[in-house]
C-alpha cells in the first residue's frame, strides 16, 4: 500500500497533463492575452551523458548526477541545472520526465544549453526523517552540486558564467531557493567541497513551486487524499516534525525571505487550479522580487492544476524565450 501512495504522491508533486489557459503579459500578475504563436519543432541534437558523476557525499549517501552535452560545441557553453519534484520525499536524477512525455533534460538540450539533472537527499517517505536528511539538506545538496559544476567547467566545456536553474514542484522550491540564497552562510553547507566557488545562478525558472513553507501548516488536506501524499504531510516531513510546529525553519527555509536587488532574473509558472501548491506561493514570491527590484515574470493560467501542461508547446516557448535571454 505504501508503494501505491508512493506512486500517487509523485504523479501528484510532480504533475502531469495538459491544459488550456490563457497568457498573461510578462512581469505582470494579470491572466488574460494573446496566444503565443507556434514555433517549429526542436531537433534533440547528438550529446554525450555522463552518467552518475559523484559531486559530494551526505548523510551517508553518495551525492551524484547526470550531466549531458551537446557535440561539436565550439565554445563553452551555458548550463542548465533540473531539479526534480516529488515533494522533497521522492524521485532522483534518473526520474525525467517527472510529468508530461519530454524530458527536461531533452528540452534543455534542444535549447541549445548543457544540461544536469541531479539527486538530492530526500526527507522519509514514512517515519521520521532523520536529522541529516531534514532541511536544509537539500539546498545543501543543490549548492554542492552547483559548486561542484563549477569547479569542474572546464573539464565539461561549461560556460561557469552561466548557470541556471530550473525546477517543478519541490525542485521549484529548491531553484528559487538557489536563486534568492546566494551567499547566505546557513544555506550554503560544505557539501563536495569547492568552496573558493560561488553557487549562485544566473537565472531561476520557478514551475508551480512552494514558496512560503508556513502557510501549509495551514494548507487543508485535498479531500479523500491519504494524508502521505498531502503538502502538510510533505513539508513536515522536511522539518523532521508538523510543520506547525517549525514556523522559524519553515521561514528559513522559504524563498521569499532572501529577495535582494542582485537576485538573477526569474520566470515563475503557476495554475489557479493549484490545490496542492496554490498559485498564492507564486504570486508571493514574484511580490517578493519585485519589491527587491529583482526581475521577474509571473505567468498563472486560469485552468491549470498542478503540474498540468508542464511540457506544452507554450510554456516551451516562454522557457526557450527566457533562458536565450539571460543565458546567453
């Protein structure tokens, strides 16, 4: 039984499905406008994968990733960085596509960029998370693995310059999280090491993610739903304890408390349909940064759930549009 709610609980933290919504103009929190126009269909080029590349070791796990490379690239180039989904208790690098048909790393490649997806440690799934595996944890192992990348760029032909992150879900949280955190001593841990390098990024795409721990202590449980696959059970089970019980770490560990003017630019996706991470965390996040002066763009669709349409040809376009600008 436990197995089956597993099952359920990534098809709901992670998301799939498709949907009809309507465009809002960019940096701005409206939900009306025109239709994006089509464009021509991506072509996945030749790459080569390194599966499995060790950049740290927690927790009494090692910490790996998967990094994948375009050929013939006559220059360094750009990074991407996936994070998966499965509210911080489940999946792992190998588990893309965590919604839809496409992979995110396929997508990433077919943009033209470097691409990584990467483990992080992972809260109990039942039981009690053990301290090591409990937040900040995985922001931990995200810095790591950034720092990592980094240190070995010229290895890997990567542009260190520009590296960005991208996230669905709980791997939202984790993004926006890298991109607001930058430098803040308790966020950064020593994770793999390579700590004469930054970890910060220079562009953040936010798919539906959590930004306001607190508010599920809050949150009701979806109706009907076994309590292992609700956002309250999800987000205790990060802290090692009720969420209600955790408002100091669940603030810590909450994106919006970190906006500052030298954030990297972000494009935030949400749906008004959202039971599970309502759209409120979205639109408190892109408040967040504008009140920084961070630019941001905020795009939430009328009839969107969670995770529903995450490999639309729209939003493809929105996340090709966005990352040629500020990675290029």
């Amino acid at each position: 039984m436990k197995k089956v709610f597993l099952i359920i609980a990534i098809l709901i933290l992670a998301g799939a499905g498709c949907f009809k919504a309507k465009q809002q103009p960019a940096g701005q929190a409206t939900e009306s406008g025109g239709e994006i126009a089509p464009e021509a269909p991506l072509v996945l080029p030749e790459y080569t994968k390194y599966d499995g590349l060790q950049y740290g070791e927690a927790g009494g796990e090692k910490l790996l990733l998967n990094l994948y490379i375009p050929k013939g690239a006559t220059k360094p180039l750009p990074l991407i960085i996936y994070i998966h989904g499965g509210g911080w208790i489940s999946g792992g690098k190998d588990d893309v596509p965590d919604s839809g048909d496409e992979s995110p790393t396929d997508l990433i490649l077919k943009f033209g960029y470097a691409a990584v997806s990467l483990d992080y440690r992972l809260a109990s799934f039942t039981g009690q998370t053990p301290e090591d595996h409990q937040f900040p944890a995985q922001i931990h192992d995200v810095k790591g693995a950034i720092r990592w990348l980094r240190a070995n760029a010229k290895k890997y032909n990567l542009d260190s310059g520009h590296f960005a992150v991208w996230g669905r879900s709980a791997g939202a949280h984790l993004a926006s999280l890298a991109g607001t955190s930058g430098g803040v001593p308790e966020l950064e841990g020593e994770v793999g090491g390579n700590l004469e390098y930054s970890s910060k990024v220079q562009a953040v795409y936010d798919e539906f993610g959590p930004a306001v721990l607190y508010d599920f202590a809050s949150q009701k449980d979806q109706p009907g739903a076994p309590k292992e696959i609700s956002a309250n059970f999800a987000v205790s089970q990060l802290f090692g304890s009720d969420i209600a019980l955790n408002k100091e770490r669940a603030e810590k560990a909450s994106p919006t408390a970190y906006a500052t003017a030298d954030d990297p630019p972000f494009l935030i996706i949400h749906g008004k349909g959202d039971t599970t991470v309502p759209y409120a965390h979205s639109e408190k996040l892109y408040a967040a940064l504008q009140k920084a002066g961070v630019e941001a763009t905020l795009k939430i669709f009328d009839e969107m759930g969670h995770g529903e349409g995450a490999r639309s040809g729209e939003l493809n376009t929105m996340a090709k549009n966005f990352f040629g600008k500020h990675l290029r």
